[in-house]
C-alpha cells in the first residue's frame, strides 16, 4: 500500500520505464528533493507492461497503467487476454496509454479504434479509470466510444484541446492533466487558456517522463521538473502552489481512486 506524503505531489502520467536503470536511481533521487512522491506510469504495450510491473513492485510510489496505446494497434497481436490478466494481477491499476491519434501516426484509425473500443469495454467490465492520449480532431469518436462505454474517470493527458465539449467532458467524469508544454517560453497561448478555461477540481499535473521536455525532443524530461509546471498552472489559476497542491492530490486520487497499490 502507498503511504500518501501530506507534503507530497504526483506525477499523473509519466513512463518511468524508458529510462535506463542507473538514469532511474538519479532521476527518483532528484523527483525525491522536489517532493514528488507518486508516479502514475503507463505501460504501452506488452513488452512494456512487464517493466512497468516490475517497477510497481519495487519502487514506492509507482502506480502502475497497462494499455495498448494508439500507435501500437495495428501491430501487436494476441494482447487482450494478457492485458487482462496483468489489470486482474494489478486491482488498482488504471488502463493506460490508451487512446486515438490522427496526426501522430500512421497506424489505420481502425485499427486504432478497435483497439480503444474493446479497452474501454474492459475498463468499464473491471471498473477502472482510463489515461487518454487524444491527438488530431478525435474529439467526436472519442466522446461516442467514452458515453457507450462509461469507464470509471478518465484522464485526458497532456490537454490542450478546446473548451466548447468541456460540459460533455466533464459528463464523462474527465481530469485533465498538464505539462511541460506550460514552461515553454513563449508560452503557447492554447495551452494557457486551456488551463484558465478547465475548472480547478479537474486538473492534475503530469510530466510525460521522460517524453515532452519544454526545450524539445534534445532533451530528456523527468518527475522533477513537475514543479515548474505547477508553478505555471499555480500562475495561471492565481492560486499559491501549496493550495494547488492540495487541490490537485485530491484530483488525483478522485481521477485514480484512493489506496492505489
Ligand atoms: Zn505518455
């Protein structure tokens, strides 16, 4: 069971995975100084989930996500039982990286629907929560595949959509999840008004590690550097950080559910 710090922040979608051991044991060093102590790590496929489980049992804090993520549909083969059976192994565990991508990718959308549809199907049969990635106008698939299969809550990672669906958004019991794009100078003015537009109960606070660094592809991001996001959003919403902390731990454990193993 995860002790929750009462000082603590989480990190509510990272890949914790794709760092190399001996890089993992300097990045959870530093994500230890800035006080982040809950790592929300999607798995992506079913070579990854492995790893992701591995981290879960070893490392305190690590909350493991298994799902096939849009770009990996057309190409993996034979993955259901087994996703089932890793989320059956993990009772607290969410269905993550999931979603649909039309600009990203070239993997038929499908194919990629498909994959989503009968994701979404098992997170609603073992009431989980979902992690989404969401790219390229896939608003309307997405809400119709969310509303016939009603998951648990579901987080929209890495959010900079529009606001004009926030209603049917928030019908679906959707967080929304910001990152590093916020520390970009200049900042992108979509994705501040993003964050000026989604009500403050409905934020977390992600860092895609080591995905997403503000500075670009060069440059590896990690859980640390969640504090400068949550200064931007702190900035954005006139709140003070330690306010938005509270704010935001309570999302995320209304988002993932308390108690997560
Ligand atoms: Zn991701």
């Amino acid at each position: 069971m995860i002790e929750i710090e009462t000082v603590g922040w989480s990190d509510s979608h990272c890949h914790l995975q794709d760092f190399s051991p001996e890089e993992l044991s300097a990045v959870l060093k530093r994500a230890d100084i800035f006080k982040i102590k809950r790592f929300h790590v999607n798995g992506t496929r079913p070579e990854d989930w492995i790893v992701v489980a591995r981290l879960a049992a070893n490392l305190p804090g690590v909350c493991p996500h298994f799902g096939l993520h849009p770009w990996q549909a057309a190409q993996t083969e034979d993955w259901e039982t087994k996703l089932k059976e890793y989320l059956l192994r993990h009772p607290q565990a969410g269905l993550g990286e999931i979603g649909l991508d039309a600009k990203l990718t070239d993997t038929p959308m499908d194919a990629q629907r498909a994959a989503f549809q009968t994701q979404l199907a098992l997170a609603a049969e073992l009431q989980r929560p979902c992690t989404i990635h969401a790219v390229g106008g896939v608003w309307d698939m997405l809400l119709e595949d969310l509303q016939t299969h009603k998951p648990r809550a579901v987080l929209l990672h890495a959010w900079g959509g529009g606001t004009h669906l926030l209603p049917r958004w928030i019908e679906c019991n959707a967080f929304f999840s910001f990152g590093g794009v916020l520390c970009r100078d200049p900042q992108s003015a979509k994705h501040v008004q993003a964050v000026e537009a989604i009500p403050l109960e409905r934020i977390l606070l992600e860092t895609d590690s080591p995905w997403q660094h503000p500075k670009g592809k060069a440059h590896r991001q990690e859980p640390a550097g969640l504090l400068s996001i949550a200064e931007q959003v702190a900035k954005i919403k006139k709140v003070s950080l330690d306010l938005l902390r509270q704010v935001v731990e309570k999302n995320t454990n209304r988002c993932f559910g308390q108690n997560l193993s």
